[in-house]
C-alpha cells in the first residue's frame, strides 16, 4: 500500500469516528441545531473524501499540453514573484539581408526632394 493510500484510509477512518461520534451527539434528546449542522457536514465530508478514493491518480503531464505550454510554466515559475509579463522567446538574430530593408524617416527629419 502506498503511502498517499495510507494516510488516505486513516483520514477516512478518523473521519467516520468523528461521524460516529456527532451521530450520537445529534440523537441525544437535547441535541441543539449545531449538533445537527455538524452531523451534516461531517457526511458530506465524508462523502467528499470516499469520492477522492475513487478518482484517479492525477499523471504527471496533463493531456495535451504541448512543449510551449511547459516551457511558459517553466518561465512564470522562473520569474515568479515579478511584475514584468512571462516570456521565453528570445529576440532573433540580425541578418545581413535585414540592414537592406527601407526604415521610416522621424518626422523632424528633412525630406530630400
């Protein structure tokens, strides 16, 4: 048995004790509203955890996450706490076929006609 199985089924079984016990409190002939209001949340709680015994075991990787998504989770864990936005895409080198293109004038420059 594993050991995440095993605290598992001792919570559970502490669980039921304590429902036991609130049971009995709230059968007693002076039993109050609160008695009541515990009993029940300690059913639905233990109704909550039964239904996490029966659901599996998460994977390690979700399905479809894809490399990008790994690699943003990666970054903001990388980054965290900060206030600047995550990114991991790195600015792409200058070719030499780039410094040919046209570049737009500033407006304080003379036109040349």
């Amino acid at each position: 048995m594993s050991a995440s199985k095993h605290a598992h089924d001792e919570k559970l079984s502490d669980l039921n004790q304590k429902l036991q016990n609130a049971k009995e409190a709230a059968t007693t002939h002076d039993a109050g509203e609160r008695e009541k209001a515990d009993l029940k949340l300690l059913e639905q709680e233990v109704a909550a955890e039964k239904m996490k015994a029966r659901r599996p075991a998460p994977s390690k990787k979700k399905k479809g996450q894809t490399d990008v998504d790994a690699k943003l989770d990666k970054a903001l864990k990388d980054s965290f706490p900060g206030s600047d936005p995550v990114s991991f895409v790195e600015a792409a080198p200058i070719k030499p076929g780039d410094r040919k293109l046209s570049t737009v004038p500033d407006g304080d420059e003379p036109k040349n006609k």
